[in-house]
C-alpha cells in the first residue's frame, strides 16, 4: 500500500481512507468517518467549501503537495484537524478524517481527552480525533506512509460506507462528501451549518 492509491479524486480518496489504520504516538485507530473536499474553481473539483478554493497560500500549500501528506489546521482558532491530502501532484484535494475507533493505547487517547469520556467519544470529531492521536500542527506536511513519521497511515481492504453532507459548512452544503461506517457509535451527529441554504438550494 503506498501514497499513490490516493492520488486519484478526492471522493475515491475518502472510499479508500475508510476503515484504514491511523497508528502514532502510543495509538492506533481505525477510521470511520471522513469528509472529502476538493479545490480550486478551475481545478478537476471545484469545491467553495476547502481551503484550497482560492488558490495556495502558506497556509493551505499540502492540499496542493503529493498525496498522503498530513493537512492539518486549527478550527475556530482551537482545535487541531486532521486531514490527507490527495490526488496528482500539483492538483489541490484532501479527505477529512473526521472520526475513529481507537484500538490500541486506549489509555493513552484518555489522557489526552480528559474527563470520564466513554470509548466511543474519545476521537470522535475532527479535533478531538487529533487530541486522541497526539497529532499537533507542528504535523502539518508529513509523509503519512513513511515509517519514520510520527503518525502513520496503512490503507486497509476496502470497506463499504454510507454518504451525506458535510458536516457545519456553509457553501457546498448538499454535497454527499461525507463517508462514514454505519452503525457505528464513534462517527459524529450531523449538523447543518446555520449559515448554510436550506436543504437542496446548496450545491
């Protein structure tokens, strides 16, 4: 399994990066729940909703780097979220991991989260995902199928995931961009984004 099996549209992307092993910093998960986004208005995927729709900027530029890399950001300023940037060299595109099953170093996750949280809980969400794993912005532009790195990504059997829209975005609303296992209990609620048109006037 290599970097390459990502280099392909960001939604085959997020289909092959559900159920895989996120393993680092004394934790293994398995992902459940992702979001896929795309890039710029003449790009392959033209998408309002991610970073990358205007354009590279300091900020953004691993969206627009090889794919396996590590994206990562902070939302609303707090929480660190994780994401894998896909499709050809050049091309902007990357899947959210938006949630994960922790499998190993359960302990470890906890101290990081906190509270008397249940297993579900632990990495579901995008942020607290990144708490569970340890994964920091000092992350950001990682080589995730490098056994070096700190955090590390093995892509698994494909699985079969059921789809819907993104969670909390204004534009691109309606878009079933998101991927997640049913059935299971980590994967987060939907929430519209109050900012966001009513159901079917979004793209």
């Amino acid at each position: 399994m290599s970097a390459e099996e990502l280099a392909v549209d960001p939604l085959a992307a997020a289909h092959r990066l559900l159920g895989a092993t996120l393993t680092g910093r004394g934790v293994s998960a398995t992902i459940v729940e992702v979001e896929a986004y795309g890039g710029v208005p003449d790009g392959p995927w033209p998408d309002a909703a991610a970073h990358s729709y205007r354009g590279p900027n300091g900020r953004n530029a691993v969206m627009f780097g090889p794919p396996g890399r590590l994206y990562t950001y902070r939302s609303h300023g707090i929480h660190v979220c994780a994401n894998v940037a896909c499709g050809p060299d050049g091309t902007a595109a990357a899947v959210l991991l938006r949630a994960a099953v922790i499998e190993t170093g359960l302990e470890v996750a906890r101290s990081r989260r906190g509270g008397l949280l249940r297993d579900a809980a632990l990495a579901r969400g995008p942020g607290n995902l990144c708490s569970a794993m340890g994964i920091t912005m000092a992350d950001n532009g990682i080589d995730l199928f490098d056994a070096d790195s700190p955090v590390r990504v093995t892509l698994n059997d494909s699985v079969t995931g059921v789809s819907g829209p993104r969670v909390g975005i204004s534009v691109a609303a309606d878009r079933p961009w998101r991927f997640w296992l049913q059935g299971r209990p980590e994967v987060s609620a939907y929430r519209r984004s109050p900012r966001a048109p009513a159901p079917g006037a979004s793209d």
